[in-house]
C-alpha cells in the first residue's frame, strides 16, 4: 500500500507517494534515500519471479537467558511479528539482469540489523551456496552491530562470517557489499568491508564505534558528514557510491566478473555450476578435524603449576562485575610482563609498514620452552597513568591491528606459530581511528588468522573487550586467566544502551556472563589457566609462569598437525559458534555434551 504523502526525513518535503515508489524511495528534491526493507530491496534488486529462499539454520535460542529491561526472547518474538522475518538477514538465490547471485539482505528494523547467532548463520549459509554453486555473492548490510543479548557467542559470529569470506576468497567467487545506512559495529569489522568490491549508496554511513560513542568516550565534536558515504570515498574505504536509480544496472556490469549470464529452468531457479560444498573431514571418532583434548589439563588443575582446566565444574563461579573490576586491576601484569617472564629472546618488531606504529600492539619473534614462536599482544602500559596514555589504555589503532597482520603473515612465511596475548578494552574510538579503517583493520585480521596455515593459540590474559579483542583470537585455542573476561562489550557500555542507565552496570556484566566459567561452558574457551592466590597482581611472576606453561602445552598438541588439519578443526571451530548442534562449540572434535561433561 502506497501511502499518500511522505515526509522527506532530510529536506522535511512532502513527497507525492506514487512519485516516492517511483523514484524508488529516493527524495526527488534532496536526493535522501529512505531505508528500506530486505524485502523491498529484493524486489528492486532481483530480476522479477527469480527470488528462491535458501534452506533453513538452527541457531540457538537465548543462549544467556538475557533479560535487561525485558526478556530477550520477548523482543525476538516482537521483531518476528513486526517485521515478518525469523531473522535480521534474508537470504535467496536470484538473478540481477539474467546473472546469477546470491543475496544476504539486512533488515534494520529486526533488532537494528544486530548480528547474532541466527544471523550469522544465515549469512555463512548464503557463502556456503554461492561456493557449492560457483556464482557470486551480494551482501546488502544495515546493523548497528553484534547483539548483545547474545554475548560473546554473537561476537562469534564476526570471526565465523570472515572466515566463510575467505573461503569465497580462496575458491575464486566474486563478492560484492552494498553498504545502507547505517553499518556500524560488528558487521562493519566483518563482512561489510571483505567484499571484493564495496559499493555504498549515497549518504550511508558505515564505521567500527558509532558517532555517540565516540562523542562520549573522546569529547570531540566530529565534523558534518563524517562516516558517510561520501567521507568514506575520500578515504579510501569504498570503491563507489551508486544512487538507487542506476543500482540495478551498476551491479548487473559488477555480477558479470563473477559468472557469465544463465537462463532459468522451468522452475524459475538458476542453473548449478561446480562443485558442492565440501564439509570438513571426519577424524575416526567422527568429529571434524581435531581430538579431544587430552594431557595433564584434562582433569582439571589438580595442584599442577601450568595444567590447563578444561572441565566446566572445576572452574570456580565468580561474580561477574567482581570479575570484570579484577580483569581491570591496574596491577595485573601487563602483556610486556608476561612476554618478558615467558619468551626467551624476544625481539619486539616495530611499524605496520603503512602509516605508523600503534604503541598499544607489540609482538615479534621469540622463544616459547624452546620453541621460536611469533608473539603478538595488546599492552595497556603500567600504573602509572602517563604510562597507560602512552599505549592508549591497549586500545589499538588500525596501524595496530596491521602490524599484527604483518607479524602474522611473516609467521606464515617461516612457518612459526603464532601466540596472542589479549588484554584490551576493546579497539581505540575516535575520529582518526575511523578515517584510518578501524573496520576495515579489524575484518582483515578476522579473514587472516581464520586461514593462517600454523597453529594459533590466544590467551585473554584480562580484559577481552568486543572486536577489539577478537582481532587478535580467531585461534585454533583460545585460553583465558581465572581472573581474565571476555565479552561482546563492555557492561558499561552494554548498561547504556540497553537500560539506558550506565549504573546498571552490575546487572549488565551478570547477563553478558563474561566470567571463565560461562566462557568454558559455552566453548569460547578451551581451557582456564590457574593464576596465584588472590589473583595475578599477587604474584606476577608465578602468573606468567602458568601462562607459559599452559601455552607451550597447547601448543605441543597442535604443532604436529599440518596446514590442511589446522584449517579444517578451525574452520569448524567457529563454524559451529551459535548453532544448535548439541556438540560443545570449543574444540572442534569434543564429544557432545553430557551432564557430567557440562556440570
């Protein structure tokens, strides 16, 4: 039903109704392109009666038992019943112009286009279809970004779409992102800004931390226009701005890279090219990929200096704003600490080769029990606050996240393994951080270290915060610290959204769950590492004594596997990250999850 009048919500115009559907919801005075729905978005994209549904995801449902101001499952059935969706992304095969495509389609008005477990999947299911069928994929976004009533599994779902990004990359299928407005969050550092070719319409914004957000955390006052489309292209960040008139057509020439046109069987569906997707092998258990894992940890600590606690109940249960206040104790030892107790000859590495050298990301190479292994980590400076300033509180910069890539990448060469130490608030907010492709940064880290052919192991040493944190944790183990957290963000910030009381702190970090024992339960991660009596900053030195001990011992299990098994237990990893498997979503080859396993 077209409505009489609409009111342009830029230039405040009346526009005749028949005219807006015939502009295509565009303002004819201003220009001003009015969001639309995924399914408004298909039909003007798709060729007419070309449209097939992907099949259906299982993701799970609530996995926190969330409740803010509301029960989550409340606000899902809500977002169903008003928008007509199951999810915040719609997912079909069709064609644009005779050319085949396959499409992922953000609706906003499905919980602000948040990426959560159902929606990440729908997108790695839309990957999987355009790599069994060989023809590109459309990515159309609009989200605020990760959801966070979901917690860290959403966070998840970052690592979970680069990776299937990757794989579009390695097979040779073209991937095509139309950016609308807004994408911010966790699908800008994800999917968004790994396409092929990024194409935005005009005045759509797209960044890492929102304007408010930054507004707040840094004081300034950010200049007009600033994360638009338009600032992006002067940037660098995208390749082109398209009006809604000539999208259809843009896209049609774009397509043409990626697959020759197809004519329609009776059916209406495109014809099947190439192979189908192939799932990761079986190990003789019948578990993709990895074994369970095994060594002194397994039965948990048992007095052992260095075993890492790999079973749920031998974790202890800790208050979680307690938890996330003793993360952030100005005393623990710092990534510079561990790194220096740990490492035999380590030879920190400076610079990302482009534009600077973020002091809040330092690695190099070094000596793990013998073993040369490439460390990198997030250092948030000592005590003192001259010297947090100086590294920025660990809150990286682009130049931070790509000089982890270049280490990265030279571990690759050598064939060393790689070892991440996490402890971050999350990525530095700001305006020279978004001019300098935070988002971009991130995703690229995400899309690297999910296809890195040596092994991976991060430990979250103190505070893991949001993708900040996960930029340096798509690893094939992730370890945490009994006095460690890790979640999608910060409780603060989680308050002040979600309640709209920063006060509400307390019952924000209670519903995230960013504690070791829920991350074990969920899989998160594989294992806690013991730290001293009364906490790291007790005894540093013995802390980074069973940081070290816990990492040379996960690594001994990995070290022995080649590049094709590293990659396919990773691959599976996280591919099972918020999906309703009944198998526990850490290592990839764990047995399903019994109640004696998960109590």
């Amino acid at each position: 039903m077209v409505a009489d009048w609409v009111r342009c919500e830029r230039c405040a115009d009346l526009i005749d109704g028949k005219r807006f559907a015939r502009t295509l919801r565009v303002c004819p005075d201003c220009g001003w392109h009015s969001p639309l729905t995924a399914r408004q978005r298909l039909d003007q994209l798709l060729d007419a009666g070309s449209a097939a549904p992907l099949g259906e995801v299982r993701p799970l449902h609530d996995p926190l038992g969330f409740t803010d101001t509301r029960p989550y499952p409340e606000r899902l059935a809500d977002a169903r019943a008003g928008t007509g969706l199951t999810e915040a992304v719609l997912c079909v095969q069709g064609r644009v112009e005779d050319r085949p495509v396959v499409v992922a389609a953000m609706d906003f008005r499905f919980l602000g286009g948040s990426l959560g477990c159902g929606a990440g999947a729908l997108v790695c299911e839309a990957a999987r279809t355009s790599l069994a069928r060989r023809v590109p994929l459309l990515l159309v976004t609009a989200s605020g970004g990760a959801r966070m009533q979901e917690g860290i599994l959403a966070l998840m779902q970052m690592a979970k779409t680069a990776q299937a990004m990757a794989e579009l990359d390695e097979a040779g299928i073209l991937t095509v992102a139309l950016i609308t407005d807004p994408t911010y969050g966790g699908v800008a550092a994800s999917f968004a800004t790994l396409a092929d070719v990024i194409v935005a319409e005009p005045g759509a914004r797209l960044g890492f931390a929102g304007p408010r957000v930054i507004e707040q955390t840094t004081g300034e006052r950010l200049p007009v226009g600033f994360q638009t489309a338009e600032f992006l292209m002067a940037h660098g960040m995208v390749d082109d701005i398209v009006p809604r008139s000539v999208l259809r057509a843009t896209l049609s020439r774009l397509l043409f890279l990626g697959a020759p046109p197809v004519r329609p069987h009776a059916t209406g569906t495109p014809r099947a090219t190439g192979t189908p997707y192939a799932e990761p092998h079986a190990s003789p258990d019948g578990h993709p990929g990895a074994s369970p894992p095994g060594g002194r940890g397994t039965e948990g600590a048992g007095g052992v200096r260095g075993a890492v606690v790999r079973r749920v109940r031998d974790v202890a249960e800790r208050d979680a704003w307690e938890a996330v206040r003793g993360a952030r104790h100005p005393d623990r030892p710092t990534v510079m600490d561990y790194l220096g107790h740990i490492l035999d000859d380590f030879h920190e590495l400076h610079g990302d080769r482009l534009a600077g050298d973020c002091p809040a990301v330092v690695g190099g190479p070094g000596l793990l029990a013998g073993r040369a292994v490439m460390a990198i980590g997030q250092h948030r400076g000592g005590a003192s606050l001259a010297e947090r300033q100086a590294h920025r509180f660990g809150m990286p910069a682009p130049s931070g996240y790509r000089k982890a890539a270049r280490l990265m990448r030279m571990a690759a060469k050598l064939g060393l393994p790689v070892v991440t130490l996490v402890d971050t608030p999350g990525a530095q907010p700001g305006p020279a951080a978004e001019r300098g492709g935070q988002a971009v940064a991130i995703a690229e880290n995400l899309r690297l270290m999910s296809r890195l052919p040596v092994p991976i192991v991060a430990a979250v040493v103190g505070e893991g915060g949001g993708g900040g944190a996960l930029a340096l944790a798509v690893a094939d183990r992730v370890l945490i610290s009994a006095g460690g957290v890790y979640s999608v963000i910060s409780p603060e910030g989680c308050a002040a959204i979600l309640w709209k009381e920063p006060e509400a702190a307390r019952a924000a970090a209670a519903a995230l769950r960013p504690t070791p024992r829920e991350l074990l339960r969920l899989g998160v991660v594989d294992g806690v590492v013991p730290e001293p009596p009364g906490g790291a900053h007790r005894d540093p030195a013995e802390a980074a004594a069973l940081v070290g001990d816990a990492l040379a011992e996960t690594l001994s299990e990995l070290v022995p596997w080649d590049p094709d098994r590293l990659l396919r237990a990773r691959a599976e990893r996280f591919r099972r990250f918020g999906l309703d498997t009944g198998i526990h979503a850490g290592y990839a080859g764990a047995r399903p999850r019994s109640g004696r396993d998960a109590s």
